[in-house]
C-alpha cells in the first residue's frame, strides 16, 4: 500500500530500475482500433485493467513494467 503525504495525497516514488512500458489501444491479434477497457480476472481473485477488442475479444494489459537498470545502460 503506498503511503499517504499528511495532505492525504499518496506519495510517489520515482526510481531508475523500473520502466513503465504503454500499449498500444490497437488489437495484437486482429490489428482493430475499435477497443475498450474492462477489469479482466488473471485468476486467484486479481482483476487489472485491460485493453479489449470488441472485434475478437482479446484481452491485453494496458502497459508492462519491466527492470531497467540505468546504470548499466550508461556503460
């Protein structure tokens, strides 16, 4: 749970070993555009936000997380 400014904002936390990586709203299996969001149950009680195409109905997430080690990068 992220913790909580006495403003009652949560505090954000930047880091230079992670990356947050966007998808795009375009369908990966039929290439449709005409696509929405949904709460998607990946099993074990956890739901994410996914893209869906109301074409074929293939779920995706809406971006992954990934390590990414700036340091090594600058090598």
């Amino acid at each position: 749970m992220p913790s909580v400014e006495s403003s009652g904002r949560p505090r954000v936390f930047a880091t230079t070993e992670m990356r947050l990586i966007p998808h795009h709203a375009s369908c990966p299996e039929c290439g449709s555009a005409d696509v929405g969001t949904d709460q998607v149950d990946l099993g074990d009680g956890i739901e994410e936000t996914a893209y869906v195409c109301d074409h074929c109905g293939t779920a995706w997430p809406l971006a992954c997380i990934c390590e990414w080690n700036t340091a090594h990068a600058r090598r």
